[in-house]
C-alpha cells in the first residue's frame, strides 16, 4: 500500500471510492488557519488566485463570491472577536461601537490579536480531483507573507479537511472511524504534527475504552448505537476526527443536549478531519500530503482483512493511553502500509 513521501507530495492520490453515490466526483472543503496577514491582504489575495468578488461583512469577517468553486470565506478564527465583545465595556459607558475611540481600541486588539489568533480561510467543497487547482493559492499566500503553525510556538494553526463519504451507510463510516483510530499516531509520527497542537485543547486524542470497543471485531452496531457511542465517549468537536457536523447534517437525535458548544457546530455532509499542521510557510507546501495520508486512511478502511488485522493487533497491545506507546504502535503500522 503506497504512502505520502515528500517525493509524492504534489500529487494528490485518488481515493478508493473515487464517486458518490450519485455518481458525482466526491468533494472536500479546506480550511487553513495562517497567521500575520490583514483580513482584508488575504481576500485580495483569494481573488486575485481564484476570480469573484471581495465582499467585506465586517472587520474580521469576508469573502469572495463567484469564483468558479463557489464562495471561499476569510475569517479571523475566534468567537469574541467576531462578535466585538471586546467593545462591551466601551458600550457600557454609553460609547458608540462606531466611534473613533471605539475603532481605535478596535484596531490595537485585532493587531494583539493577530500574534495568535488565526486567520481561517475556508474553501467551498471542491471535487477531490481538482484539489491542485488551489495551489496557485497556497503559493499566493506564502509568498506574501503567510505564517503557519511552525512560525511561532503559540501557533496551534491547523489545516481542517473535510471530505465528503463515499456514502452514509453506518457501516462505512464505522470502518473509517476504526481506520483513523489506527493510523492516528502513524499519522501523527510521520507528519511531525506540532507539540503546540499536542497540547492544545482542539485535538485531543479518543478516549481508549471507545477506541477498544469500536475495535473489537464483532462490534456491529446500528445507527442508533454507533451515534449514542461516539456521543458517549465524545460530546465534544475538539476531536482530531470530528463526527458531529456529518451526524447533524443526517439529523441524530438529541444532538442538542449532548453536545458541549452545540450552538458551534455547522452541519455538514462531511467528516472533519482536524489533526494536520497547517505547513504554509514552507518552501512548495501544498495540501497534497495531508490529503494523501487522508486517503491511506480511506485505503485502511476499504480493506476489510487488513482492518481486521491491525485492529485486532492493537486490542493485543497493553491497555493504556495511545500516546504512551506511540513508537512501537506507529512503527508497526508504518511496516504494514508498506506492505502490498
């Protein structure tokens, strides 16, 4: 089974189950959180890479519109910016959040802002396999200046990917789910992923009683218990495979109160996949490689004896947390995705 090397990194490979049910190419939106550009620099770049139209909804929120793919977004990546909290205490003193004042004070906390909060520029769904169409972007952008997550150790930047399923059968979005959680520290070995990331709260690795059970050969569950589980185990979007914008788009019940910071999932018919660095700033990055270990993923899970091997090799390791037994697990994967 072929795996991404730097010398493959500018191909994007196809996934195993290239279409839809419908027959249509499957789609997968970007999302790339960057540092040390201005909302407004980054728009005119989007544009001048991709057509459309710049349209500005606030200071910390954009977009282009009528590009070829569709509406690409740019927004400054933090609730209470966006939402101009920050002006509260001006307001309540009778201060206009127009004012000269208040945009002055505005300006000095998006500038602070911009040491570590992101930028999030967010593609519309592109068909997998005009993903290389966006790397004129990325070039866009890392030429004028763009940072990424290795341009500062309080950069927890990440590149979100999120591919649409071959289908929704629960069965199929069961094997990939086991097919992540097999590779997760392989990928997180080969990709060097960053200690700020690590760290951070956004990508905090399973749960090992849920990684062991849906491990287990004779787990079947339906759809019902296939939700109530990851629920149970994962109540939260701060996962580095996140379930819980595809489970609202197919509408699983109870989502509402099961789930921390419900009002900030968006529903979508897509995984989303959160554990990549974002590598902007270095020389010919592309999303290539992040794709491609995406698809080996995918490869994993349409392979039903090699699943099953690797899942029952791990329920035969010791019993403790994932991270502590990293080298001997990711190496013995590393030697089986090179194998075939």
């Amino acid at each position: 089974m072929d795996s991404p090397t730097n010398t493959e990194s500018l191909a994007y490979f196809a996934p195993p189950r290239e279409r839809n049910p419908k027959g249509e190419m499957r789609k997968v939106g970007l999302e790339l959180e960057l540092g040390n550009l201005t909302l407004e620099r980054t728009l005119e770049i989007v544009r001048d890479a991709c057509g459309g139209e710049i349209v500005s909804d606030s200071r910390t929120e954009g977009a282009v519109r009528d590009t070829e793919f569709g509406r690409f977004k740019v927004e400054v990546d933090s609730a209470p910016l966006k939402e101009r909290s920050y002006l509260r205490p001006l307001e309540a003193l009778g201060l206009d959040p127009d004012s000269p004042t208040a945009l002055l004070v505005e300006d000095s906390v998006l500038q602070l802002a911009r040491e570590i909060v992101p930028l999030e520029v967010v593609t519309p769904p592109i068909p997998w396999d005009r993903l290389q169409e966006l790397d004129p972007l990325w070039s866009a952008l890392r030429a004028a200046g763009a940072q990424d997550t290795r341009s500062s150790l309080l950069h927890a930047f990440g590149l979100h990917l999120n591919p649409e399923p071959p289908d929704f059968e629960t069965n199929t979005l069961l094997a990939i789910v086991r097919a992540f959680l097999l590779l997760e520290d392989w990928i997180v070995t080969t990709a060097d992923t960053d200690l700020a990331r690590l760290i951070a709260p956004y990508i905090r690795t399973f749960p090992e009683p849920y990684r062991r059970k849906v491990l287990q050969p004779d787990y079947q569950p339906d759809w019902t218990a296939f939700v109530d589980d990851y629920l149970e185990a994962s109540p939260t979007r701060n996962r580095p495979l996140d379930l819980l914008p595809l489970l609202a788009h197919l509408k699983a019940p109870g989502l509402e109160q099961r789930v921390e910071d419900w009002e900030l999932v968006k529903a979508r018919p897509t995984f989303h996949y959160r554990l990549p660095n974002c590598e902007l700033a270095r020389a010919d990055w592309t999303p290539a490689e992040e794709w491609n270990r995406w698809v080996t993923i995918e490869r994993v899970a349409n392979d039903p004896a090699l699943l099953r091997e690797l899942s029952l090799a791990y329920l035969d390791t010791p019993d403790l947390p994932l991270r502590v037994q990293r080298g001997s697990w990711s190496a013995h994967v590393a030697a089986r995705l090179t194998v075939g």
